[in-house]
C-alpha cells in the first residue's frame, strides 16, 4: 500500500472487492470499514461515494449470508 490516504483507500477498496469474490465477506467488512475510517477522517470526498457503496455491497452480502 502507498503511503498516501487515497491510495490507501484505493488499495483498501480493491483487497475488499477480492475478498468479496472469495465469499471472505468479514475480512472485506474489515478492509473496507478502515477504508472508510480513512475517507472521513481525512475528507477524501472524491473516494466517498466509491468506498460507501462497496461498503453497503458488503453488508447486504453479510445479512443474505
């Protein structure tokens, strides 16, 4: 991961998407909550749409589970 907050987020994002596709949907959860927790703490406004709809992805999978 770079050392910067959006590529961060960005990597953060993709290794949720990978683990979405494994069926690992609790380590995606963790992957993609710490993107998130990047995104509103450093105001990365242009990843927030991005990262909150994997996000909402990933839950729904969590509950159909």
């Amino acid at each position: 991961m770079m050392n910067y907050p959006i590529g961060q987020t960005q990597a953060l994002n993709e290794l949720a998407e990978l683990e979405v596709i494994e069926f690992n949907y609790p380590q995606a959860y963790r992957y993609i909550n710490r993107s998130y927790e990047l995104v509103a703490h450093r105001g990365l406004d242009d990843l927030e749409k991005t990262t909150f709809k994997l996000m909402t992805k990933i839950e729904n999978k969590m509950q159909h589970r």
